[in-house]
C-alpha cells in the first residue's frame, strides 16, 4: 500500500511524501512508518492511540477514524494535517 506523507511531516521521512509498506491495518501502517521513520507515530496519534485532533486519516479518500481499519495492498493513506492560525 501506499502512504501519502503531507509535507508537515516530511521531515521524519527524508522528505519522500509517498511511502509503500505492507500493512494489514492502520495501526500497523502506522507502527511501520514508526519503525522506518521513529517519531513519525507520535505526530499522528496520541499516547491513548487515538487520532490527534488536527490530523486526518483517509483510506482511498474515506476518512478513517479507528485505527483497526482493515488495509490491502492496493489501498492508498492519505495523511492530512490540519491548519490552524490567525
């Protein structure tokens, strides 16, 4: 599958904004970028492994809100963070 990286985050993955990995949920997709990109989890999900609030998770441009959504190999997660500011 692959991971669209918004640019907010492209700094943890060496500026690459898509990523292939093999993941059978979210949660692992996004315990697989961890392990590519350490630090890159913490920015997407809290401590209680929910969602942060300005991020938003879209599996072939569904939103995604719970993290045992169940991925194939020919999906596509795009990875969107929020603006914010005045």
């Amino acid at each position: 599958m692959t991971v669209h990286l918004p640019s907010a985050l492209r700094s943890y993955s060496a500026q690459q904004s898509a990523i292939e990995i093999n993941a059978s949920t979210l949660a692992d997709a996004l315990t697989e970028l961890d392990r590519r990109f350490p630090g890159i989890r913490f920015r997407i999900v809290t401590e209680q492994d929910t969602v942060r609030p300005h991020i938003r998770l879209f599996v072939n441009e569904r939103q995604a809100f719970d993290l045992q959504t169940a991925l194939r190999h020919d999906d596509e997660l795009h990875i969107v963070c929020a603006l914010s500011g005045g």
